[in-house]
C-alpha cells in the first residue's frame, strides 16, 4: 500500500469535524477526513431524535460556514424562555433573554435537529476543494513523532500529515490509542426522546422538571409541537419504553399536570445512555481534540454542541495563525496553547454541570432540601437569574 500525505487528517465526519473541515476551505492546508459511515448516510442522515441547543455565538459561527442557511428556515425553532422546576415543589426559576444582551435577535437561543444540521454542513464540505473523503472506513491505528503522524486505514491504506485532529465521539478510540486519559461519568441513566404534539401552546419555552427518579425536559419546537426528552435510571427504562404511545403521552400529561392540554406522541422513541467524559488534556504529539472526543457533555445545561463549535474554531484560529507565518501547525506550542484555552472554557462548565446533576437527581432528604433553596435563592436574586441567562445565549 502507497503512503498519501496530507497537512491535516481529521478523523469523524460529524458535526465537529466538518466544521473544522469547512473552517479551512479557503486555506492552502491539504486535509483528509475519515469515517466509518458511506457517503450517501452521511448526505442524508436519519433523524435520531436529538434536537441541539444552540446559542447566538454557535449561530454565528454556523453561517459563516455557510450552514446555517442551509437549514430549511421552517426546521429553526425558537427558544424564547426556559423554566426549572424541582419535584411537586411550588418554586419554578424561570430565564428570559438578557434585555442588555446585544443579539441579533430576541430568544436565549435556537433548537435544530441534529439531522438537519449534519446535513448542512455536509453539504458545504462534500465537494471542498481541498478535503479528500476516506469514507466507510475505520482508524485502525494513529502513531506520531516529532516530525509527523501516521493513520492506517482498515483497510491498509497508510496517510501522514503534519497534525491529526479526532473528532470521534466522547468515546474517542484515537484519544485511547494516543494515551491521553479522560475523566468519564456514568450517570447510570438513559435519555429517551419522541416528539409530542399538544392542544395548549408551548410559547417558546423549555421546561425542564426534576421529578422524583426521573428527569422531564420539554423543548419548544413549533408553537403545538415539542420535544419530549425523558432520563431516567437505566434500570427502569421499561417503564417508559412498555407503555405504548397513548400510554406514555398520559404519563406526560400527568407529570406535566396539565401544561400542554392533551398530548399526542407523533415520533418514534429515541434512546441514549447517559456518559459525561472531559479529556485530562486535548493533545498528545501532532494530535489534537475537538468537539466530544474533547469533551462530551451532561445535556441538561445544553453546552455539548456549542462548546464543540467553540473548540474547532479556536483551533482552527491557532493553525491559521501558525500556517500564515510558516510555522509548523503540528507543533506543540501551538497544541498547548489551544489546550490551554479550550480546559478554561470547558473544564468549570463540565464540573459545574455535574454538580447541578448530582444535586437535582439525588434522593435524600438534604439534597431535596438544598435543591429547594437553590431555587428559591436563585428566583429570588435577578442577578444570578441573569448571569445564567448570559451562559444560556452564550
């Protein structure tokens, strides 16, 4: 087998990948992009039932790629408020976008289907003039030196190139391969998500319930139709999958004590299993990290996504940088220095999240209790209700 040598390998064709990919299309940099999925699957993506938050930054970044208005404008959905409820308690914390925040518009963000924006940005990748496409094809392994990184393909096909960026999934098999160790939590719980149509309009706002041993979020599509996204212990995922439709949208209606009138499910059901991972650092010799095989977030706080666009660009940034003055774009300066940027960004927001987590899905009395204040404090003090505000619209 030839060798081919390319300047950047990036390894996943998912959101994050082909970001990155498409952030360098006017560069002279050579790029491969490998994945295990065909050409065709990657074009036209199922629907998998996850619908990403995004903030106005992540909408900014997504049209300058040419993405954003690729999504067909009736699959934008508005996000205008969010509420937080905690059990049969009477107290909610209620967000609305920031009156001093300077956006384009006025929501605390938006909600497009994960689908949707895979195909968009596939369609500004597909013919870019300077990616070469190794589809239906997995990494068998990734080795690199000082002066450069070697992928071998499974098929036996070898590529060099100066830097390989991993962007596949929070359980990145590269990320292992180049040694780099990876805070992992297993929350023990399962996400199951359908839509669901009702009589009583949503009014643009997501709703996120922390019943009692499960989690409830409704998220506001159009003005009649939501995104139901349940979590629950793994071990009692029977009592949301055995219940046929009719069954569960009266679970529904009851948990949500009549809010959305009378519901219909209108989708098949969805199921994840619910790991949060943070890599320790997000390089190792002529490799680097982005979107979540860098960090795979808890998406009760809805960061994942954002925080992966945030890490190509700020990668992508440094290697422009690098390749402008003709210094080396796999050097370990230019490495530690997106490292550095990317843990401050990432590090407390992934903790923090965890704690919110813990602290609103244990079950003793204390935890209840301290729960209970939070939102009562929170409520209470406009500038913390504001603060969180500024996190959701980025």
């Amino acid at each position: 087998m030839t060798t081919t040598h390319f300047d950047i390998i990036i390894i996943g064709a998912g959101p994050a990948g082909l970001s990155f990919a498409r952030s360098l299309a006017n560069s002279p940099l050579r790029m491969a992009i490998i994945d295990p999925a065909s050409m065709s699957a990657l074009r036209e993506p199922k629907p998998d039932g996850r619908e990403i938050a995004l903030t106005h930054p992540s909408k900014d970044l997504l049209q300058q790629l040419g993405a954003w208005d690729a999504v067909p404008s009736d699959q934008i959905f508005y996000l205008r408020s969010a509420k937080v409820v905690d059990g049969e308690s009477p107290f909610e914390l209620h967000f609305k976008t920031p009156r001093n925040a300077k956006l384009s518009e006025d929501t605390l963000g938006y909600l497009i289907s994960n689908h949707h924006i895979r195909e968009a940005i596939f369609k500004q990748t597909e013919h870019q003039d300077n990616l070469t496409w190794f589809t239906e094809q997995k990494v068998q392994t990734v080795t690199a030196n000082l002066n450069k990184a070697r992928v071998v393909l499974s098929n036996g096909e070898s590529l060099t190139s100066q830097l390989v960026v991993a962007a596949d999934s929070r359980f990145s098999q590269t990320r292992q391969q180049m040694g780099i160790p990876v805070d992992m939590h297993d929350f023990g719980r399962t996400v199951i998500t359908c839509r669901i149509e009702h009589t009583t309009s949503n009014e643009n706002t997501a709703f996120e319930c922390f019943h009692y041993g499960r989690t409830l979020a409704i998220l506001p599509l159009t003005d009649m139709l939501s995104s139901a996204v349940i979590t629950i212990d793994s071990q009692r995922i029977h009592e949301v999958l055995d219940l046929d439709d009719a069954g569960l949208a009266a679970d529904l209606e009851q948990r949500l004590k009549g809010r959305l009138g009378t519901i219909t499910v209108k989708s098949p059901r969805h199921r994840y299993p619910l790991v949060g991972t943070h890599a320790r650092r997000f390089y190792s010799t002529r490799f680097a990290l982005i979107g979540d095989a860098a960090v795979g977030m808890h998406p009760v706080t809805a960061h994942g996504f954002n925080l992966g666009l945030q890490s190509q660009s700020t990668l992508t940034e440094l290697i422009q940088k690098a390749n402008a003055q003709k210094a080396d774009i796999g050097s370990p300066n230019l490495l530690q220095q997106y490292d550095r940027r990317h843990q401050i960004k990432t590090r407390p927001i992934y903790h923090g999240t965890n704690f919110v987590v813990k602290l609103f899905t244990t079950e003793t009395p204390p935890a209840k209790l301290a729960r209970t204040a939070v939102l009562r404090i929170s409520n209470a003090l406009s500038p913390i209700r504001k603060l969180i505000s500024q996190q959701l619209t980025g």
